[in-house]
C-alpha cells in the first residue's frame, strides 16, 4: 500500500523529532510561540477535525495528537498572557480610583 505525499511527509518529520538535541526542543518550542493565537487555534481545530474523522495509522494519530498538545500549549500561552494583561489593567483602574476616591473625601 503506498503512501500519499502527506503521510510521507509526516513520516519523514516524526523521525526527525525523534533525533532531536535538547536545543532543537527548545528552539522548536521558541518557534511554537511565534505563532499567533489564531494560527495555533485554526491549527488545533484542524487537527481535532482529523483525529475525529478516523482513518489515520495509529502513527499518524500519536503524531497529531502531539501536534495538539503543542498547540494547546501555544494558545493557553497567549490566553495566560492576556489574562495577565487583562488583570494589570483592572489592578491599575482600581487603583486610581481609590486615589480618586481619597482625595475626595478629604475636601468634604
């Protein structure tokens, strides 16, 4: 049975992944994190989509699921971080209306 052009390809990749440094991983997961949280989730629904839909090796299904952990990775990256954003903000409003507040009531 041969192999589409795909499957050849992700082949030729999980065996490259296999063969890497410690440094590859971390540059690997550097460039993981330039992708935009958009482009990771549009990714990860894809690859949902064709988990779901079956008829894949059980290769090719470790292989996606691995695909799927890092791009989970890469969007809970960018949602901590706009949380993180999300709650210095709030801190900063609260705290210039509390300054706002005391110095109202000391002209009373």
């Amino acid at each position: 049975m041969a192999k589409t052009d795909e499957q050849a390809g992700q082949t030729d990749g999980q065996a490259g992944q296999a063969g890497q440094t410690d440094e590859q991983a971390g540059q690997s997961a550097r460039a993981e994190t330039t992708l935009g949280y958009e482009q990771a989730r549009d990714e990860l629904v894809e690859v949902v989509r064709r988990l779901e839909a079956g008829g894949t090796s059980l290769e090719e299904s470790l292989a996606l699921w691995e695909r799927g952990e890092e791009l989970a990775k890469v969007c809970r990256h960018w949602l901590e971080g706009a949380r993180a954003r999300l709650d210095a903000a709030l801190a900063e409003d609260e705290g210039a209306g509390g300054a706002e507040e005391a110095e109202g009531a000391g002209e009373g």
